[in-house]
C-alpha cells in the first residue's frame, strides 16, 4: 500500500476511535460499576443516566454543553483526513481541531467541579452552573487519546520532527503521560503545602508548617533538644548512604577481582532486596535485637541483663537499611567493576607502576559514576524508606514517617504532609543535581568497540585483605539476618516458644474444601491476589512504555528533550511517599477522579517503576549500530515496521529485564501506595504493615516467606532468560575464597 494512503488511513482511523468513544462510551468515571456493567445498559439505552451516559448524551440531555467542543475538534481532524490535503494545510487543520478538541474538554475538566465552577471569580463572572461534572472516564480517555495522536500528526505535517508522524505522535502521547501523572501530580502536591483551610494560597502557610521545632528541631543546634524531622532524615540518608557505598564497593571488588568462587552466592544476596519487601530486614533484626531477641535473651541469661529498646531508633533504622540497600550498591558497583578495562590497568603497569598505586591511581578513579550513582540511590533509598522506620524507628522520627501520619493520623493535615514533602523532595532533588554536576565534564569511557582480550588486574593484597575482613564478616550476617526472618514464621511465638509451627502459614493461606467446592479461607488470600493482579497489569504497561521513552532518547532529536528525559526520570529522583501524596491530592477530585479505585494503584506502580524501564532501554540501545535502523529505513521501511520488525526482537533482555523488575517491584512496594490502598485493594505490604502493628509477627513473616519463595522463582526464571553479559574478555584463573 502506498505510505501516504496507509498513513491517511491510520489517520482516519484514530478520528473514527475518537467518534466512536464520545457517542458510545460513559464520559465519566464509573465508581459503583464497571465498564462491562455499565455498557448493554448504555446500548440498549435503558441505562444511560448522568452517572453512566456519553458525552454526546451529557451534551444533550444533561445540561453540560462545554463537552461538545470535543466533538467539533474531532469532525475537523475528519475534515482534515477525509480526503489527501497538501501536507501544510493538512497539518494546519489537525492542529486547530485537535488543539480546541484538547483545550476545550481540558479546561472545562480544570474549571468545572462536581458543584459547578472550581473557581469564585468565575462563577461571579459567568454566574452560577445548573449542573457540575465529575471526574472523566473511559470516553474521554479515548477522545482525548485520540486527539494527542492526532495533534502529533499536525505537528509532523507541518514539518516538525522531520516529518515522521509516528515519532511525533510517540513524543506527544508520552509527553502527555509524563505531564498528566507525574509533574502535575508532583506539581499538585506541592502547591498544595501553601493552601490553607480555606483553600487560600500565601506563602505564610508553608512557613508556619516548615518553619516548627519539629520539623528543624531548633534547639539541636544549641545541644538542648532533640534534632528535628528534617536533620534527622539527611542525617539517617548520609549514614546509609556513605556505609552502602562503602560496603557495596568492597563486597563488588572482592567478587571481581578477589579471586573467588563467591560470585554466584553474592548475585543471589544482590536480588534479595528486590523479591523482598523493604522492611522483611527489619522484622528479621528484631527477632535478633529486639526485646524477645536472641541476643536480649543471652545477655540477660549470661549476665542478667533485663532485655531493653536500645535497639529501636537511628541506630535500628541505619542497621536495616544498611542490609536492605547494600545489595543494591553491590549491583551498581559490580557492573562499573566489571567495565573497568584491563588494557588500562596493564598500561600502567608497563609503565612500573605497582598493584596497588594502580588501583589508586586508575582502577578507582575509573569507579567514580559508579561511586557516585550508589551513593545517590543509598541516599534516596533511606529518604523514601517507610517501612524500616515505621518498625524499628521507635521515637526516631524522619520525614516519611512524618507525611504518613500527617495522612492517616488523627491531626488529618494534607497541607502539612504535603509541606513536608516539599522538603524531601528538595533534599532528593538537591542530591540528584550534585551527583550529576560531579560527573559532568568527565569521561569515563572504557567499553568500546575495540577489542578487549586483558585480563582484569586482582586487588592488591592489602586491599584484598581489607575487603575479606570488613565484607566477610557482613555477608555472614546478612544471610543471619535473612534466616532469621525466614524462620520466624515457622516458631510459635519468638523468643518464648521455639516449637515448630506452621499455624501462621495457615491463618495466612488456609485452603478448605467448603460446600461448593475448595474456599481460599486464608486471611492473606485476598491481599495477594489483589497484589497480584495489579502487578501483572502494570508490568508490561511499564515495560513497554519505559522502552518507547527510552527509544524516542535515544534514536531521534527534539526540542525540549531534556525536559522530557528529567519528567521520565522524575520518579526515580523523588522518594515514595512524595509520589504517594502526589497522587491523593491531584486525583481525588476532578478532572481526573481516582482515589479508592485499583486503577490509581496500576498507575502509581507504572509510574514509580518506569524509569527501570527507561535506564534498561537506553543502556540496550547504546550497544545497538545505528546502521540497523538507518538500513531498514533504507529500503523504504517506516519507522513502525523498523521499530517492529529490527529493534524490537533486539531488545528482548531489556525488555524482559524491565518486566520483570516493575512486576517484583510493584509486588514489593509500600511507600508509594500507602496512602493509596483501601479495604477493597489491600495489598500484600500494607496487610504485613497491618500485622506488624498489631505484633502478629508470626504471620506477617510467614506473608514473606511465600513473597520470597514467588519472587525468587520469577527472578531466577529471568536470569536463565536473559543470561549474562559477555564482553569478550578472557576470565583470570580463580582460587578457593
């Protein structure tokens, strides 16, 4: 078929999909049904009431006239597709229908509550609306879904990004996501900590609520007090931050280049932290260190020593954060080791330089982005942390902690949650910049498409012996502590009675044959369906999107390209529990009204976890000619079937990588849904949170165990999928650890 009729098309198709959704499909969000519920009802015209009709039908029949600016824009993109245009006034047509279609139902959707005008100098300038609007649904998903792709088509009809329609298109919609549930939301929550009560903006709200004792703790300057939220935050950070770069760093040169065979066993401590939830180290420490711990009950059995809580604040917290984001910063650091060329290091020792002044002088120097990124994502990993804090912090209190209860408690302060967001944010954000000003304006290039056959350098005996005795010892206790939380849901109850049980296996999972057959009468049951299924949704949704991102940064060029590779790579850059209150107070009310329903959980899981996504696909590419497209697009291919046909079945490990990571990910998370699960979508992390509370360890162990078993099975089925990289290079002979 010729490309410009397939291209006119497509085009018609996407005005058709656009129709079709604005006369057919509810406009607003359906909250007491589903769409498969509300739709014969629809058809058959028995059902369509204002809570379930079209926006045809809501135009007509139910006093909001605003929706038809919808259907104009659309009728002129059909205008504009209906037959072949030159390609200017093709584009210029498609962009005015498709700019008043958007900016129509948008700024209607922005100025239009659920009581009429959201604004008072509106209302006092056009009067009073007979009737509001709620929050919008699965037709105005596919109208303005349809009017993105076609503002991307005006936009490379009249010349931009090179005339490629579905580049444009790409960078447009993804654009759109970006702006709609990651800075809006931010932006939203943000703006949020200068409202007051009343919903009045002055800057003297945010420093009522930031400017407190509680939160800078000013009396811990003058050594009279304790320090406040914010120092105690940066401080636990900085503490993580240095000890799981530190630890990660020796325990990556030690399985590179310390000539052993443990390299194996520490990938596998490298994924624990991933195919586990955040606090499961911190439930295993305090059947260590607890007041029903071991090491209580020894001391007070050897020396009589009435077991206490020394154990319960910073140095707790630092303590289950230094095991939970080690592994992290060993995976980080061993991938910069492993790229480390050895020609470089041979060169230096040509040139008489020893071992060990060529690991100071090369071999370190080169580990600096590495350095440097596992200190960042440390940092941010001890800012974002909700549930090591929430368990063994006890009166430490930090920033995360403090946003949730500012939520859930009983002061119900959004205002204050959302002014204490700010400062997180400012701290991550602040982080992020240093590390990037630190790393711009170097190279630190040593994988290139020459031929590498050197054998990697090993450590210097002294440095060997330093890694062996510091990371030894605490590999040992990591396995400790893992066993330990394994096993605690197969005693009775710890630290009293060892007996072997598994009772808390079956009040999580209890399986019985009722009546009709067999019944799930476990109380986890639901949890973990629940958690299940929204994983398995999000999971490609992330995927496939983090890696369009990620081909759209890497393959073409555009304007405002950095601002759209900062927005995708936002979430990674902002803690949680930011994200979380970000997403209560953008979508609780309209245009966009989600709060209490899976689908907001679906999102903030797509959304949190994208830019996995975004780094697995950018990395894949960079190994990827450029010629492959360029031949393709050669012999008169469109970009599409290039996409499709060549690049894609190239990305197949990243690919996969990325689904599997956001669906662990999703699985295991808790500080970004927190605020975000209800009665009816109770996830896995929140129902262990919820035992933990109540001091029903057992169970709640018992919970990660199963979670530990499933995702291992998942990260194992990847890692034989994907394998490992090979760069050539021949391995230096290994002895005995």
């Amino acid at each position: 078929m010729n490309p410009a009729l397939r291209l006119q098309r497509a085009l018609q198709g996407w005005v058709v999909f656009g129709l079709l959704g604005f006369a057919l499909l509810p406009w607003y969000f359906l909250q007491q049904m589903s769409l498969a519920e509300a739709m014969p009802g629809i058809w058959l015209g028995t059902g369509a009431g204002a809570e379930t009709a079209s926006a045809a039908v809501q135009a007509m029949h139910h006093g909001r006239p605003w929706l038809w600016s919808g259907l104009v824009g659309l009728l002129l993109c059909g205008l504009a597709v209906l037959r072949p245009w030159p390609a200017r006034q093709q584009g210029g047509l498609l962009l005015l229908g498709s700019l008043l279609g958007l900016l129509g139902l948008l700024g209607s959707g922005f100025v239009i509550g659920a009581m009429g005008w959201a604004f008072v100098s509106l209302e006092s300038f056009w009067g009073a609306l007979p009737t509001g609007q709620y929050g919008m649904g699965w037709g105005a998903a596919v109208v303005l879904l349809s009017l993105v792709v076609l503002l991307g088509a005006a936009l490379a009809r009249l010349g931009a990004f090179r005339g490629d329609v579905f580049v444009a298109a790409a960078v447009v919609l993804c654009s759109a996501l970006l702006a709609l549930f990651v800075v809006y939301p931010v932006l939203r929550s943000l703006v949020a900590a200068w409202v007051d009560d009343t919903g009045a903006y002055a800057w003297g709200h945010l420093f009522e609520r930031v400017a407190t004792e509680r939160v800078w703790g000013l009396g811990c300057v003058q050594g009279a007090g304790r320090c406040g939220v914010a120092w105690n935050t940066l401080w636990l950070a900085f503490l993580t931050a240095t000890g799981t770069t530190i630890m990660g760093t020796m325990l990556a040169l030690w399985a590179e280049r310390g000539g052993t065979r443990l390299s194996k066993p520490l990938n596998i401590l490298a994924m624990l932290p991933i195919i586990t939830p955040p606090f499961v180290v911190g439930l295993g420490l305090i059947l260590l260190f607890g007041r029903a711990g071991l090491f209580n009950q020894g001391l007070e059995w050897a020396l009589g020593i009435e077991p206490g809580r020394w154990f319960y604040g910073v140095f707790g917290i630092w303590l289950a954060q230094m095991f939970a984001f080690t592994p992290i910063a060993f995976m980080i650091m061993r991938g910069v080791v492993q790229g480390v060329s050895p020609s470089m290091e041979e060169a230096a020792q040509t040139l008489r330089a020893s071992r060990m002044k060529t690991f100071w002088t090369v071999t370190l120097p080169l580990l600096k982005p590495g350095l440097a990124n596992a200190f960042l994502v440390g940092f941010i990993e001890s800012m974002a942390d909700f549930g090591n804090p929430i368990i063994v912090g006890g009166q430490y209190a930090v920033l995360s902690t403090e946003i949730f209860f500012a939520i859930v408690g009983a002061a119900l302060d959004p205002g204050m949650a959302a002014a204490l967001a700010l400062v997180l944010t400012a701290f991550a954000l602040a982080v992020f910049f240093v590390q990037r000003r630190v790393l711009s304006g170097s190279s630190f290039t040593t994988v290139s498409g020459k031929g590498d056959a050197g054998v990697a350098m090993a450590l210097p005996p002294a440095v060997l012996r330093v890694c062996r005795s510091v990371a030894g010892p605490w590999l040992l206790f990591t396995v400790v502590v893992y066993l330990f939380a394994f096993a605690g849901g197969f005693v009775q109850t710890w630290g009293r009675d060892f007996t072997f049980t598994l009772a808390h296996f079956k009040t999580a999972f209890d399986v019985q044959m009722g009546e009709f057959g067999w019944v799930f009468a476990g109380t986890a049951w639901k949890s973990l369906f629940t958690t299940l299924s929204l994983s398995a949704m999000a999971a490609p949704i992330c995927a496939g999107l983090g890696l369009l991102m990620a081909w759209l940064l890497a393959r073409t060029e555009f304007r405002g390209k950095a601002a759209f590779e900062f927005s995708a790579l936002l979430t990674f850059a902002i803690p949680g529990t930011v994200l979380g209150v970000s997403y209560i107070l953008a979508f609780n009310v309209p245009p966009v009204e989600l709060t209490g329903t899976g689908l907001v959980i679906v999102l903030c899981f797509v959304f949190r976890n994208l830019p996995v996504g975004v780094r697995a696909g950018t990395a894949a590419f960079k190994q990827l000619d450029r010629s492959l497209d360029e031949a393709s697009q050669m012999l008169r291919a469109s970009t599409l079937t290039t996409l499709r046909r060549v690049v894609l079945p190239l990305l197949k490990p990243a690919l996969v990588a990325a689904l599997v990571y956001s669906f662990v990910r999703s699985m295991t998370t808790v500080s970004a849904v927190i605020f975000l699960v209800t009665a009816q979508y109770e996830l896995a992390t929140t129902y262990i949170i919820g035992r933990v509370g109540n001091g029903d360890y057992g169970v709640a162990l018992a919970y990660c165990t199963v979670l530990m078993v499933l995702m291992s099975l998942i990260t194992w089925g990847i890692q034989k999928l994907v394998g490992q990289r090979q760069l050539g290079r021949r391995a230096a002979s290994t002895s005995a650890a």
